[in-house]
C-alpha cells in the first residue's frame, strides 16, 4: 500500500502543513492546522494509501489553557 506523511510544522511564527515538499496554510493555530492534515490523510486513506500525520511542534508556546502537568 502506497504511503502519505503529512506533516504539521510551526515555521516562522505560522502553522503549515507540508506534503510531498509543499507548504499548505497558513493556520491561525496548531489545532487548526492538524484538523486540516487529519482532513486530508482521512481522505488519502479513502483512495487507498496508508496515512500518517507527523505534529513537529517543537519549541511552539503552549496553546491556549494547555499547562505542564505533573504527574503525582
């Protein structure tokens, strides 16, 4: 089965998804910006190909109301 590696990547303050060397956005947040990969790998996986999506949020600032949170 043929596979796709949709990627989410913050590049120069912007949310974009890559595919195949391409950039698609920008999004105005990392959700956003997954909701719209998650999109199109689920169309992808309908015409026949094996899907993934890669988040590489990597030094991004929290979303909104998300916190670090211990463990204990």
């Amino acid at each position: 089965m043929p596979q796709v590696n949709y990627t989410v990547d913050l590049i120069d303050g912007v949310w974009t998804v890559g595919l195949n060397g391409k950039r698609f956005g920008p999004y105005s947040s990392l959700d956003t910006a997954i909701a719209a990969a998650s999109g199109a790998a689920h169309k992808a996986e309908a015409q026949g190909y094996e899907a993934m999506v890669t988040v590489n949020s990597e030094g991004a600032a929290p979303a909104a109301g998300e916190t670090d949170r211990d463990a204990a």
